[in-house]
C-alpha cells in the first residue's frame, strides 16, 4: 500500500513549496527513486522544470516534462496532465486533487504551505486518503 506523507511548511509563499519539492527531489534521487511530480498547470510545471536546473548550482537533477523524448531514461519527470508508467517511487502531489494514478506508487509526497486554497485542496486529500485506510504522516518542516 501507497504510503502517504504531508510536508506542512510553516511559509505562505507558493515559491517555498516548489523549493521544498526540489530538495525533496533530490533526496528522493539520492536514494535512488523515480519520481513522478504532478503540477497543476503547464505554467507551473514550466517553473518546477527551471527550478529543477537551478535551485542547487553543485547539483544537477536529471529530469524531463512528460511527452518529450527519452523521459523513461531520466529519474524525474514533471506533468500537469498524464501519468509517466516507468516512475512508480515517489509521486510528489502538487494539484488541487489526487492523481488517479497514486495508488501504484510505493510513496507519495503532499507539500502543504500556509494558503488558503492549498490548505483546503491538502485537507480534502488527507481526508480522501484516511478514508481508504492509507497510513498518513505528517511532517511540520
């Protein structure tokens, strides 16, 4: 079974969660996962993609957007549409609802900041996943 984790950092600023997301990339990457981060828009999927190559100038952090070429070679991969069927690790959640998708996936990361509407959009998940029996864990970073 999936086992469910949520980050609550402390920040109200969007940016501090797609910063926590990298580091948490590149943990995930360290311990030799695959990883599926799912964004909402193809904007922020397009930033989460800058941020990736830039946020630690000593690392770099292979990484694709799914539909382009040779993504199953890399160990993450950013959607804000379909499902990448070669990364089953980690799925970092960042949309408003749950991936279909989630539950072939050993864990999956839920980034809480201090907003309103990702507060409500985090809550209505943990909800959706304590009432399918899932384990939930909660980190307050």
């Amino acid at each position: 079974m999936t086992r469910v984790n949520f980050y609550i950092l402390q920040a109200n600023e969007v940016v501090e969660r797609h910063r926590f997301v990298c580091r948490l990339v590149q943990k995930a990457i360290n311990e030799n996962n695959r990883i599926l981060v799912a964004t909402s828009t193809p904007e922020e999927t397009s930033l989460l993609d800058e941020l990736l190559w830039s946020f630690k100038p000593e690392s770099f952090i292979p990484h694709s957007i799914v539909g382009e070429p040779d993504t199953e070679k890399v160990p993450v991969v950013i959607s804000h549409t379909s499902d990448s069927p070669t990364h089953h690790d980690l799925l970092i959640n960042l949309r408003a609802i749950v991936p279909p998708e989630f539950s072939r996936f050993k864990k999956l990361a839920e980034v809480v900041v201090q907003q309103t509407d990702i507060l409500q959009s985090t809550r209505e998940n943990w909800k959706f996943y304590k009432d399918r029996g899932y384990e939930l864990t909660s980190f307050k970073i």
